[in-house]
C-alpha cells in the first residue's frame, strides 16, 4: 500500500537570499554587510546597540535583485562616533529576517 506524500515547506522564505559575514568584525573604522537579494524588495537594515536603541539606518526602501554591499561607518545617525562594543545589524525585507552581531573595537 502507497502512501501519499507530505510536503515539507522549505524552512527558508526564499532559498536563493543570502547574508554572507560581516568584514572585518570586530571593526575599528567600518564593517562591510554583504547580501544577495532574489528579486527588487523593500529592505530595511538597521544596526541597534545592546539597550535596543536603533544606532543607524543603513537602508530603507526598495534595492533591485543582486548582489549588495552597505557600510557602517561605526557612527550613530544623531550623534558622532558611537562607543566600542557589541551591536546588532537586522535586516527585514519580504519575510527574510536576519539579526547578525557586530563588535565595534575603537
């Protein structure tokens, strides 16, 4: 007797999305953030600091399908250089979320 099959969804919203590694981290002057993106989406990337406070906007808004590069240069949008530590860069477009920490080393 055959059994009909269940379909296991993919644990990933969108296998072709990649993040690859922050470079360098830890960082003194900027880190690098690399994605690849599957098709044209809305993206948000923000870095926040450990009390959750949002540090930078590194993007908000739509980015075409490819292979993208965003800097943080380890400043704080409203303020100047932001101090040494742990930080958290979250990237949020169309159901992918990824949560990535940085070490800012001064």
């Amino acid at each position: 007797m055959e059994q009909a099959g269940v379909a296991v969804p993919d644990a990933s919203p969108d296998p072709a999305f990649q993040w690859l590694p922050a470079t360098p981290n830890p960082f003194r002057e900027s880190v690098a953030l690399r994605f690849v993106l599957p098709r044209r989406m809305a993206v948000r990337l923000e870095v926040f600091d450990l009390a959750g406070r949002v540090v930078a906007i590194l993007a908000d808004g739509p980015l075409e399908a490819g292979d993208h590069l965003v800097r943080w240069n380890g400043r704080e949008d409203r303020a100047g250089n932001a101090p040494a530590g742990l930080y958290f860069a979250r990237f949020d477009a169309a159901g992918i979320h990824e949560r990535h920490k940085l070490v800012l080393a001064r």
